[in-house]
C-alpha cells in the first residue's frame, strides 16, 4: 500500500484523501518523465561520443592520407571556424550556407519516405490480422522484394515513376521502411491480450472491435518501436533515392563531392546527415518513453 492509499483510508475527508492520492500520482509520473527524458539525453550524449571516437580512430589508424580523410576537429574547422582574412566566400559561414540547403533537402525525403513507409506498414498489418486471405495472398510477395537488393530494383521503380520525381523518393524510401516495421507491428498486433480480446467477442464486439479496443492499443510498444528503428532506414533510404533519382540534397551531392575532391564538403555532409539522424531516432524515443509512461505503460522506463 502506498502512502497515499494509507492516507485515503485513513483521513476523515474524502475530498482531501482524493487530492492526497491525485498530487501522488503527478509526483510520481512527474518523476517518470523526469527519469525518462534524462536517460534519452544521456543516450545520445553517448552515442555521438562513441561515433565521434570510432570516426577518430578510422581516420588516425587506417593510415588513410590526411588530405583525404577528415577527422571530426577538422570538420567542426571546416563548418565553424575562420581564419584571419578568410576569403567571405571560403568562410564557415559560407560553408554552412552551401550544405544546409542539401541537409534540409535529404531530411524532407527522409520524412516522406518515413511516413509512406509506416502508413503502409500500418495499414498492411491491419489487414493481415483482419484477413488470412490479404496476409497469404500480399505476404510471399512482401518476402520476395524483401529479399531482393535495392539497388537492383531502383532501376525498375524509376522507369515506373519517372527519374527526378517526388513519387520515386517516395516509394525508394517507404521501401526501406516498410519490412522492418511491418515485422514490429504485426508483433504488437498477435501479443493482445486473449483474455481481452475474448471479452469483446462476448460482448458482440467484430474482429475490427478488438483491433481497435485492445489489439492497436497494446501495440503502441511494438509501434513505437518500429517508428523509431525506421529513422535510419528511411534517411537511408532518401539518399540512395538523391544518389540513383534526383541528384539532390546530400546523396546527390556526394559523388560529386568526392569526383571534384571536395573532401571536407563530403565529410562533413556525412557528419551532419549522421548527426542529425543520431538525434532524431533519440528524440523518437524520448516521444516513446513519455507516451508510455502518460498510458501506464512504465515497464518500457526501466
């Protein structure tokens, strides 16, 4: 028994017992999100500093000729650092100027793929739990393009949807996207609760009411899961989709980069993708932790 059960039984006022057991309960979840989105600073505060450490250690033991490889100091020179009488248009600034356009270009594909790629997912896994009919029928071919490398059927998806279009960074991306949480969310779906879902029978609720009452529901850790694993895969995605359909933003750039031996524009636009998307899949799962931890799910905190 808590102390504010204790104290509910045992206060003379109910109204006070009740605003007793209400400011506990805020104390406690307060605590919760206080302990969660510490942990997911923390987290990323370590995984950019062992990927700044591995980057170190590659470019200084590989033997690679500085001119070549760049270090993460000299990245952080090339993007933020001026010598005196720098040429304006050589300066930090300008060269923050040139990649932040390619960065914010790659990081609009990415989200397109993203959420292409998790709507189908959804939207497929609910139909597999609905239908045995949909999931034999859909699933062997989901395996069979699942199996096949990218980069081989890019061509094809191109000739399809026209180089240079939205509609190819689109389906590039979801691709890439949509194994992996398909695969989570089915997961989520076939671990509801039977009980539950058998008391909703009872009460004349359909299939579709069970989804929606206690499958989907019970799955938000499953969901939650795979939004935040498809991050990478769908930058991923938007770069192979610049590097092989449009050309822009940073996959399109970094062949060029790398042809014209522009070396510290190719590391640090890789430094700044990396980065950004370190931080993103942390700021997903800090999203997770709290919605979690608001719906009584606190398992996933600890």
């Amino acid at each position: 028994m808590t102390l504010a059960q204790f104290d509910a039984l045992t206060s003379p006022d109910p109204a006070e017992a009740d605003a007793a057991i209400r400011r506990r309960v805020r104390r406690d979840r307060g605590r919760a999100l206080a302990k969660s989105v510490a942990r997911a600073l923390g987290n990323a505060l370590l995984t950019i500093v062992i990927v700044l450490l591995l980057w170190q250690a590659v470019v200084s033991l590989t033997g690679i000729s500085p001119y070549v490889a760049k270090g993460p100091l000299d990245v952080w020179d090339f993007l933020f650092v001026d010598q005196p009488g720098v040429d304006p248009d050589k300066s930090a600034a300008a060269h923050r100027a040139a990649l932040m356009p390619l960065l914010a270009q790659t990081l609009q594909d990415a989200a397109l793929g993203w959420v292409v790629g998790m709507a189908v997912a959804i939207v497929l896994a609910v139909l597999f739990s609905l239908s045995r009919a949909v999931e034999a029928g859909v699933m062997p071919l989901a395996l069979v393009l699942r199996t096949v490398p990218l980069v081989s059927i890019a061509p094809v998806i191109i000739l399809l949807t026209g180089r240079g279009t939205t509609a190819s960074v689109a389906v590039i991306g979801s691709i890439v996207v949509l194994f992996p949480a398909l695969a989570s969310v089915m997961f989520g779906l076939s671990r509801a609760n039977r009980e539950s879902l058998d008391l909703v029978a009872v009460y004349g609720g359909t299939r579709l009411t069970q989804l929606r009452k206690v499958s989907i529901p019970g799955a938000l850790p499953s969901l939650f899961v795979a939004a935040r694993v498809s991050v990478p895969g769908a930058v991923t995605g938007a770069l192979l989709a610049e590097w092989l359909s449009t050309g822009t933003g940073i996959g399109g750039m970094i062949q060029k980069f790398s042809a014209s031996a522009r070396f510290d524009e190719l590391w640090a636009s890789v430094a700044l993708i990396t980065i950004v998307t370190l931080l993103l899949y942390n700021l997903v799962q800090l999203v997770e932790n709290i919605v979690l931890a608001r719906m009584g799910m606190a398992s996933t905190l600890s």
